[in-house]
C-alpha cells in the first residue's frame, strides 16, 4: 500500500507547531479518498489494459533486473536478454501487441518505470523490428523473420542510423542490391560511413535485425526499404558476412551498443519488407508511392508506433519521480536556522519545483493519452491485421530530418515528453539531495533514459527543427490556426485557459515572424542554407512552442472533462500551476515576442504560491491516484522513514535474513 503523502503548511504560515515529532507538516490527511475520485483521474490519463494482464506484466518485472543465471561467461545484456523473454510469456504475440494501443502503452508504462534498459530493448524488439515486419511484409503474411521473434526466441533490434554522417536517415549509404539470377538481396556496407549503430546485444546471441537500406536494381536506386536480417543463428553464431564490434558503452541507458556492418550478406527476396513496391521478373522496380521520399517516409513510418506510447513510458517515469520526491520532501526535516525542524516542503522553492513536477507529471499524462488517441484513430488497422496505414500527409516535405513529414504531432509529442521528462526527473533529483542520485531511488535511471531518447527515436532538436519550418512554409499546414478562443489578455493567469491561450498567441506572433523573415531573405534571392541559416533558431523555438501548445490544450480539455467533485476542485489549480510555471521558464520569449508585459511575468512567483497554497488540500489524492503500482518500482525515497527505508535496503544480510536492527521503517 503507497505511503500518505503529508502536505505542505504555506511558508507564510511556519510556526513551532507547523511540524510534528517527525517533522511533517499537518496535513488533511486522514480522511477517506474518495474511490471515485481516484478512478475517475485514472480514466482520463490512464490506459485501458485489462487489469489481469497488467498484473501480469507487473510480476514479470518484480523486484526489478532478473539475477543472471550460473552459466560461467554471461554478461549484463544476456541477462537484458532473459529479462525479455521472460516479459514476453507474460503477454499475448506480436501482432496482438503491436496492433493493440493500450496495451503496447501499458507495456512501456510499466518496463519503462521499472527497468529502462529492458524497455529499451522491449520497444526495439516488439515496436521498430517485429513492427516494421508486421507493417511493411507486403502481401497476405508477414516475412518469415517474424516466427524467430515471437516469444523473444531471437531478440529483434532496429538499424537506420549510419556512424558516418549527421542526419543519416535522409541520406542511408548501406545498399541492399537485388540479384535477379537468385532473386535474391546483396546486403553491403560500403565504407566506415555507412556502418550501422544501434543496441545489438553482444556476442552469442540469436538476433534478427530490421536493417534499413538502399535498394539498387539493374543501376537504379530504387528507394529506401527494411530487410529483415538474420544476424546470428539460434546458437548465437554470427551469420558470414556480420561483423559486429566489441560493446560501446553508455551510461545514460546501460545496454550494449555497437557498430555493425555488413560484407555482402545474401538476404531471401521473402525477407524484403517491400510493403506496396514490388519488382518485375527483369528486376525493374514498381512503387506505388511513386517518389523517394514516399517511399522513405513509409518504410520509417514504423516510428509513428514509437510516439505515440513513448509518451506514456515518460509520463509514467515523470508520476514515480514526481510522486516519490512529493512525499520525500513531505518528510525530510531541515535544519536551516529560519524553521528548524520544518519538512523542506514548507520552504516556497521547494514546493514551486516539487508540487510543480505533480503538476508538470500530471500534464505529461494528458499529453500521453493525447498521443495514444491520434495513433488510435488515424492507424486503426484492418480487421485482424497488424497493418497500419500511413499518416503522413502528401507532398510533405523533409529539409533537417524526416520524421515530422511522417507525422508532426506525433513527432511533437516523442520530443516534447522526453525533454519535459528529462527536465523534471533532474529537478526531481536535485531537490532530493543525495538521495536523488542514487541508482537505488530510481531517479537517475528515468533522468538517464529520457535524456537519452532526446536524440534516440528521431533526434528532438531535429524534430523541432523541421516542424517549425513546416509552421512557417507549408501552404496546407496539417493543423488549422488554433481558434479564436478567448484571448489571454482577457484571462486571469490563475485560470486554467489562460496557459493555452497564451502558448496560441505564441505560437501565431513566431510563426508570422518567421513567415516575413523567410519572405524578406527570399526576396533578396537567397536559397537554401543561405536563407535559412541565420533563422534556425526561430524555426526551432517556433517547433517546441508549437509542441508546449499541444501539450496545454491536451491538459485543459482534461480539466474540462472532469465530473467528480474533488477531481473538479484539484485539476484547475493543478493546471493553473502547470501553466505559470512553464510561463516562467518562457518568460523571455514571451516578452521579446510580446505576448507578456513585465509587469505580468513579475506577478507569476505570487500567483504560483497562491496555486501551491490551493494544490496542498489536493495532494494526497493526486499523489495516491499518480503513484505507480505497487511493486513496480519500489523505491526508499518514497517511505514515511526514509533513513530507515534505506538502510534496511542496503543492509548485509546475513542467511538471506535482514539484519533486525535494520528491518523497520519499510513501507511496502
């Protein structure tokens, strides 16, 4: 059972008797929760798997990374390995996963917050590899490959980035030529440049990898397209032609890494994930799509899968960090000589950062299940099929990356969450003290992920790069202006609606900025690098405005949606708060865009201690109704005794028994 969470005394407030014996702040909490408040916040941020398949996935991942088994020579990624199969005979087969939306989020949700590096490999495996087969097979039934991945037999890995060159994926060098004899593929890395990385386990694994490279057929370069790749065989052999360097280490996501390449590997022409294209008995390619970058944007289309239940990996890693940080400081005594004895969380700084990572958590799982609806309804797939249809709009161009040509808000979402993530889990940390870095409270490895991912899955400033070009030179943007609404000047910044209205005013005075420097630069004939380089920064500030807009309207029409009273009276300061402090950290744009005076950007640390001071009576509902599930990831930072938690934790046991001395102050 989650500990409670003890609420803050308004700093203005600290007397004597603002602390008890523990040194926590009275709080209202021994009331009862209402089951229906709890429910109803869990419906309008939570995913929809069925309860018994969640537990399963939970005792799965109990306890957290499976011990490695006796077998002399098996290292930290055969165990990551092990961990994945044994994950996977808790759930259904590939395609049921990979075609089921809550479910694949539920499954991120819960490997992400308890081990990110078994996520990692849990999304290369079920989302990039055995979702490109899945998707992109052509014809009635999926490439043979597809058997070796099911149940983990042989762990599925993804290859698009190339070490050579920035922004490989526009430009991918390893060729896949077509022999018309053997009607078969001649898989070749051509120099260092084209030599794929990615999270291939080391050696003495069964692998498959999805490996996306350049088709050329009879001298002509027919696309880009994935092949399914058998790396090594079940025993782990390397298959001839292979070569897979020593691991490369990275600490921010602990997996193997490594440079692959590939010297004339024979590839079956049924291995070929052809999706819609074919070629004739003369090796003449048809493509339906008709243009390369169609053809590119389709075969990287598998990424939509990836963003739309990201989000709700990092929303879940926000709600631990948040959560177990709020009750952390709710019972950590400070000795600071203005209120000695007082939790930290009186003081205002503190509860602007750590009742604003509940807030900023909160609002990440709006934006989660925003993420998980827009995949849902524009990729339903056919009838019993992992099918997806593409998104991206035709015509759509890619100038810095291809992924927000392939679906913009979608994009959006990846970057936005794993930056506000990755943000959040380090404030998390650092207001936690020491506590906050160590591996044993789990910040560090959920800051580590995230901020990995910021160029993992589609490069974040790359994403934003491009959507806001696209903003500001797209004839038919594939989002309508934002409506007229009410306009922020005419909001009270402690309402809710006003963060949203202020993030459109934003993000149509950047854009129209940005429209007139592009038609002036183009007016004196500059093209291409010339004319945009000195606006780079724009366009980029014009994509994460953009993105902070979504995220606001995704959180407002969750406050709007409420019906249970006290989900009522916590979500509108709840976003009030969210909405001030973001407005903070923008503040400078906001005032050199025009949007905010001075004088307004002066008031928002009031207004914020006034939403903290309405939040507290709220607290121990959102931190019950946010806590990630039991067992999932316990941490000693979320105990009522800390000090204790940790000990006990860490203890030397003796007989596999707790020291006694040590075995108090747990909460389970």
């Amino acid at each position: 059972m989650n500990p409670p969470v003890t609420a803050p005394t308004p700093a203005h407030a600290t007397t004597p008797e603002a602390s008890d014996a523990s040194g926590a702040a009275e709080a209202p909490e021994a009331r009862e929760i209402p089951e229906a408040a709890l429910a109803e916040l869990t419906r309008l941020t939570g995913t929809a798997c069925p309860p018994d398949l969640r537990e399963r996935i939970v005792t799965a991942l109990a306890g957290g990374p499976a011990p490695l088994p006796a077998e002399a020579g098996l290292s930290d990624d055969h165990a990551v390995h092990l961990r994945l199969r044994r994950l996977a005979e808790s759930l259904p087969g590939l395609q049921e996963v990979f075609s089921d939306t809550e479910l694949l989020a539920e499954v991120g949700a819960c490997v992400g917050a308890a081990d990110p590096s078994l996520y990692m490999a849990a999304l290369s495996h079920y989302i990039l590899c055995a979702g490109s087969v899945l998707t992109l097979s052509g014809g009635d039934r999926p490439a043979p490959a597809l058997a070796r991945l099911e149940g983990a037999r042989a762990r599925g890995v993804f290859m698009v980035t190339e070490i050579g060159d920035a922004s490989s994926h526009l430009a991918i060098r390893t060729t896949a030529t077509f022999d018309p004899e053997r009607r078969e593929f001649v898989l070749h890395t051509p120099d260092a440049r084209a030599a794929k990385f990615s999270a291939v386990a080391v050696l003495g694994l069964p692998q498959t990898a999805v490996v996306c490279a350049r088709v050329l057929t009879g001298g002509r370069d027919a696309g880009v397209f994935s092949f399914a790749v058998e790396l090594s065989d079940d025993d782990g052999v390397l298959v001839p032609g292979v070569h897979i360097s020593a691991p490369l280490s990275a600490h921010a996501l602990p997996l193997a890494y490594a440079v692959v390449r590939f010297d004339q590997v024979r590839v079956p022409y049924a291995d070929w994930l052809r999706d819609s294209a074919d070629l004739d008995a003369d090796g003449i390619p048809h493509d339906p799509l008709g243009t390369p970058d169609a053809r590119l944007r389709r075969t990287l289309s598998v990424g939509q899968a990836l963003w739309a239940t990201l989000p709700t990996a990092m929303a879940a890693m926000a709600r631990g960090a948040a959560v177990t940080t709020l009750r952390h400081s709710a019972h950590r005594r400070s000795h600071g000589r203005l209120a000695p004895g007082a939790p930290v969380l009186t003081y205002r700084t503190q509860q602007h950062a750590v009742l604003g990572a509940v807030a900023e958590a909160f609002a990440l799982s709006c934006t989660a299940a925003t993420a998980r609806d827009t995949w849902r309804a524009a990729h339903r797939p056919p009838e019993g099929t992992g099918a997806l249809p593409a998104r991206a709009r035709a015509g759509a161009r890619m100038t810095f990356a291809p992924w927000s040509a392939v679906d913009r808000p979608l994009a959006a979402y990846k970057a936005f969450t794993v930056r506000e993530t990755a943000r959040l889990a380090a404030s998390c940390q650092h207001r936690s003290g020491l506590a906050g870095f160590l591996d044993v409270n789990r910040l560090q490895s959920w800051q580590g992920f995230a901020h990995a991912f910021d160029s993992a899955g589609g490069d974040s400033t790359l994403i934003m790069l491009d959507t806001g070009r696209a903003l500001a030179t797209d004839d038919a943007p594939a989002d309508p202006e934002p409506g007229p609404g009410t306009p922020h000047h005419a909001l009270s910044p402690a309402d809710p609606a006003w963060w949203p209205a202020v993030t459109r005013a934003l993000q149509r005075r950047l854009t129209a900025d940005l429209r007139g420097a592009l038609r002036a630069r183009t007016e004196q004939g500059l093209e291409g690098l010339e004319l945009w380089n000195p606006l780079l920064g724009r366009a980029q500030r014009l994509g994460e405005v953009y993105a902070h807009r979504l995220a606001a309207e995704n959180l407002t029409a969750v406050v709007d949606a409420a019906e249970e009273p006290e989900v009522k009276q916590a979500l509108p300061p709840l976003a009030a708060l969210y909405g001030l402090l973001q407005a903070e950290r923008l503040s400078g744009v906001l005032q050199s865009a025009g949007v905010l005076d001075a004088s307004t950007v002066t008031a928002l640390p009031a207004l914020t201690d006034d939403r903290c001071d309405e939040l507290t009576p709220h607290l121990p509902l959102l931190a019950r109704a946010m806590a990630l599930p039991d067992r999932l990831a316990p941490a000693p930072l979320g105990a009522d005794a800390y000090a204790a938690a940790l000990v006990e934790e860490t203890a030397v046991r003796t007989n596999g028994t707790p020291d006694p001395a040590t075995d108090r102050g747990r909460t389970t």
